[in-house]
C-alpha cells in the first residue's frame, strides 16, 4: 500500500474538485473522488475482497452496483475471458463506468444503467457523487433523482458463477425477489450495510441462504471506514456498520 499512500494524502484534501485517471494495477482508472478510488483500489485490488475461484476459466458473474468499474476490472484481471454484466444506477457515475470500461479495452462485458430491485421500473435514488449512491434514503442531503430499475431474477435465468452485491442497503428485497431463483447461482459476495433508518435484516438474509443451500463466511474488511467493527465494539441507535459476506453451496466439486 506504500506506492498508494500519495493518492491517501491528495485524496484527504482533494474531494470532487475534478475527475482523475489514475494507474491502478495495470489499468488506467477516471474517478470522481480520490478517496473512494483509494479505498476501492485497497479493498478490491491490494485486499482482493472480491477474490473467488471458480471452476471455469470463462466464469459467468453479475456485478451489482459497479459504481466507476474497479470490481469488474478486478475480475477481468483475475479471469481475463469472464463474462460479465455490471449494474450502476446512477448516469453520471455510469458514464464513467463506461469510459473506464472502453479505455481499458475489456471485452465481454455488458453495462447496464440500472439500479437492481425488486420491480422494473423506476425509483427515487439518493445521489451522492460517488460510491455511496442508495436506493433506500440513507443520505437525506443528498440530491434525490430518479434512475431506472430492474429485477436482478431476469439475469439469473442461466448459471451465474458469481453474484456480487454492493447496493448500499437494498440487499435484503433483493435477496427477497431473487429467491426463487437463487439455485442458479454458485457463489455470492455481498456487502451487508446496516444504516440508522433500516431495521437490521442481515439474521433474515442469512436464514434464506441458509434454507437455500449456500454455507457462508462473514467479515468486517476494512476498519478505516468501518470503525464500528474495531474493539472495543460498540452499539447504539446511531451505529452504522458494514460487513462483507462470502456464501457457495458446497458440494464434491469445490
């Protein structure tokens, strides 16, 4: 992380003022905001969050909430011939998404300008400028606006290999509408937020994994962000917190 820390002390002081395009690993990445490129890059590149092995070389994998790209260059990295479709609902951000995408001439991936839930339609969308986007109000200063949406089961017709979730809150009706189709997926790697205005739903996320056939593994992943997971630990009405949750049906062949 030592080559990164420069970007940790620009991005500290330096928020929003401009799009940047930055050397990531072997990528050239635009970012709206230094401070979440950083952390994205620590997590997902240097810490490998997103990690997963798959027992093809052509994986399929739905990345939900790709935000400027960095998961889906992380797994064009790791499995160069993946197949990947990416979601991000908001159409400033998706247009950076593209450009990142294009600039780093990546094949075989489908972008999708949609937020994933539980209708086809449109929602109301809190717009922050960055990785922190949400469908679910957890931002009352942000700009509201609204974005397309669709319901993730129309992707899960066919075999996934992997389903990663990052959507800032809306992960519980999601896992609600995709349940009847859930058999179709190998691995999911979500993040599980827990906001003040949510009542906690991660017990009856893992219940349905659970009766679904899916073994699972839970982790906080990062403390510079997620303090409220650092000992000594405390709770309150005003806790917000965040956890990484790694879940495959497991069987003879993995």
């Amino acid at each position: 992380m030592l080559r990164y820390t420069p970007l940790r002390i620009l991005a500290s002081v330096s928020r929003y003022k401009k799009n940047y395009v930055c050397k990531i690993d072997k990528y050239k990445v635009e970012a709206p905001d230094l401070l979440s490129l950083y952390i994205e890059n620590k997590d997902i590149f240097v810490n490998q969050i997103y990690g997963f092995t798959s027992t093809t070389e052509k994986p399929r994998i739905l990345d939900c909430g790709g935000y400027i790209g960095m998961s889906t260059l992380y797994f064009k990295k790791i499995y160069p011939k993946a197949r990947i479709t990416t979601f991000e609902p908001d159409p400033n951000i998706f247009q950076i998404l593209k450009r990142n995408v294009e600039r780093n001439n990546v094949t075989d991936v489908e972008l999708v300008n949609s937020a994933v839930s539980k209708i086809d339609g449109t929602l109301k969308f809190d717009e922050e400028g960055s990785d922190g986007g949400s469908l679910i109000g957890s931002h009352p200063n942000n700009k509201q606006i609204k974005v397309k949406s669709c319901r993730l089961s129309s992707y899960l017709k066919e075999p996934v290999d992997l389903l990663k979730m990052n959507i800032e809150g809306a992960e519980w009706e999601v896992f609600q509408e995709i349940e009847y189709v859930i058999h179709n997926v190998d691995q999911i790697i979500f993040e599980y937020h827990h906001f003040t205005n949510l009542k906690p739903q991660l017990h009856n996320i893992l219940t349905l994994l659970d009766r679904n056939g899916f073994s699972y593994i839970i982790n906080h992943f990062d403390y510079e962000t997620n303090g409220a997971v650092k000992p000594p630990l405390k709770i309150s009405k005003s806790t917000t917190y965040f956890l990484l949750v790694h879940a495959r049906k497991l069987n003879d062949k993995n």
